[in-house]
C-alpha cells in the first residue's frame, strides 16, 4: 500500500479523534509511535487497552498472568463467554480481541506475573505504563521501575464503586510511595469483601487513558498534577496535590527495595480463593502431562493452558510452569498439590 493510501485510511478510521484539535495529524502519527505497557488485563486493564487500541496506539503490550473466567464477564469487556470457556490466558483473549477491531496496530501479549526478576524485560522499551493489577505489592514494583528508569506510568485502581487515579512523572511528580509509603491495605477494602461496579471501573480507565493520550502527544502540561478519588455512588469526590516529590521518600531518593525483593513464590489471588505457584522457569510438556495426570483426576488442555480437576481443588498450568490452584488459600496446600502433580 502506497503512503498516502495508508495516510487516507487512517484518516478515516481516527477521522473523529483528528477533529480533534489537541491531537490532530500530528498527535495522531505520535500515538502510531508509541508503545505502552498495560500491566493487568482484568477490568481496569481491559478498559484502558479497548480505549488506547481504538485510539490508534501503535503498540500495546499487554502483561497478564490469569487466564478468562465466567465471573470475570461482568466487568472485563475485551473478553467473552468463549474466552472463559478455553480458560484463555487475559493477555492471548485480549490481542485476540483488538485484532477483531483494530487489526493495524501490534499488541505483545506477555502471559507472565510482572515480578522483581522480569521487571527489566516485561517493561523495557515502553514510553508510558498503565496499570491494570490489582494489588499494591505490583504496584510498589511498577513504581520503582518507572522511577528508577524516568518512565511515566499511572496509578489506576477500582474497588467497590470507589475510583481513584495519578499520574506519575518521575523526577517531576510525587510518585505512589510519595503518597503511600506504605501499602494501605488492611484500611481500604479489596476485592475480596467489597464488589466493584463495573461503571467505577471504566470510568477510572476513562480518565487515565485520557491522562496517556495527553501524555503521547506531547501535551504534559495538561496532564493532572493530584491524586484523584470518586465515588460513583456517593458522588463524592476528592483531589490530594501530587505535584512534587515528597521530602524523604525512599523511592524518589533511589532506595529501589521493590525492584530488588526477592519476589513471591507463591501467593494468594485476590478475591479468588487460589493460590499462585510461582516457578523458575519449568517448561511444561501439555500432551505429556496429560497423559500422565489422567489416572488422578480429570485433566484437559489446549495450547495455552492445561487444567486439572481433582476435587476440591482445580489447577490451571500454564506452558512456563506456573499454576494457579483453585479451592485453597493455604499456599502449603497448594505447594504440596503441586509437587505431587506437576513437580518440585
Ligand atoms: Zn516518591
């Protein structure tokens, strides 16, 4: 296709956003450029790729380490009831979907837990992160990450109908353990006790995705400076100033703890009552695992993932060795279930 051919097409399918006067030819070929990290792909992150992906991001690379089911569907609008059926892994079901609506822009998808030990290659090379994850430990990660490289990132998070956003421009901004030196779990509900609205959902991805197109074009001057909450249902609604770093913040000093932890073994899922078990790298033969776990319970798989069923528990492998198990929160449990099954 010749380059005014491609330029016509373009025009066509982003005529809407070039009206657009902020954005334009210009920011339009900027955000063609780009490359964004989205870390998470269940509601939050779902919202934020379906939004950057019609805007016409060039690259999306999308880190996800779960895989599709039925409860998901209420609020994780790139994927649907044949996902879940596969147990499709978020990150394959997600480049599965832009593709049907936006085939000219590359999604990398990355099946894989964002850890202290992949940070480097899951991250590197991207000009902005989002995030989509749903605990403050990847965030801690994230965040030094992006301080320690000068990445840009932005905080997203949504429980219950509360959404809460900031976006973090390293030397420039507070960064999140400016704001939370510690995690405030234990004082803020999780997923866990309190639901979530999928409406609090979209619209804190609404508000970052807006914050990154601001970003990738170049406009940072119009990029908010403050910690932003919102209830959808209370309607109440809350800014903290996040404009300069905070004085003795470990992060902002350099002291990269996150980055340099040792990572998780294995850990509890969030609202799921499962357990991951975080392996080096165990390169898993499907078809001959298969084989091998039949007489013990029921087993299946596909290219992606390989599941075992053996009451009460239901395991899902996937082909680097992790695991997430299913029917437990006791990670020895889980560890023993593994060993027998999988390997120690
Ligand atoms: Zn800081």
């Amino acid at each position: 296709m010749s380059e005014e051919k491609i330029e016509e097409k373009i025009g066509d399918r982003y005529s809407r956003q070039l009206l657009f006067a902020e954005i334009g030819a210009e920011g339009q070929r900027k955000l063609a450029a780009a490359r964004v990290a989205i870390v998470g792909c269940g509601a939050t992150g779902s919202a934020l790729a379906s939004l950057l992906a019609r805007s016409g991001v060039g690259r999306l690379r999308i880190i996800d380490r779960d895989y599709v089911e039925l409860t998901n569907l209420q609020r994780q609008s790139l994927f649907d009831e044949d996902d879940a059926r596969e147990s499709a892994p978020k990150a394959i079901a997600a480049a599965r979907a832009i593709a049907r609506f936006n085939s000219a822009i590359a999604v990398e998808p990355q099946v894989a837990d964002l850890i202290p030990a992949n940070a480097d290659s899951l991250l590197s090379g991207c000009d902005l992160i989002l995030d989509g994850t749903d605990n403050f430990e990847t965030r801690y990660l994230v965040n030094d990450y992006a301080v320690k490289n000068s990445v840009a990132w932005i905080y997203a998070a949504a429980v219950a109908s509360y959404a809460v956003t900031m976006n973090i421009l390293p030397g420039e901004t507070a960064c999140l353990a400016c704001i939370f030196p510690q995690s405030p779990r234990g004082t803020v509900q999780t997923c866990e006790t309190a639901g979530i609205l999928n409406s609090a959902v979209n619209l804190v991805a609404s508000i970052a995705a807006t914050e990154a197109l601001k970003f990738l074009v170049g406009a940072r001057a119009k990029m908010r400076r403050t910690l932003l909450s919102w209830d959808v249902w209370s309607n109440e609604r809350a800014e903290l100033a996040a404009i300069h770093p905070r004085e003795g913040c470990r992060a902002c000093a350099g002291d990269f703890i996150h980055l340099a932890g040792e990572g998780r073994p294995h850990i509890t899922l969030c609202g799921r009552n499962s357990v991951q078990i975080h392996e080096r790298e165990r390169p898993v033969d499907f078809a001959e695992l298969s084989v091998r776990l039949q007489p013990h319970g029921n087993v299946r798989h596909n290219q992606f993932v390989l599941k075992f069923w053996r009451e009460p528990y239901e395991m899902t492998l996937f082909p680097d060795g992790r695991a997430i198990i299913k029917g437990t929160t006791d990670t020895a449990v889980a560890r023993s279930l593994y060993a027998r099954f999988v390997g120690s």
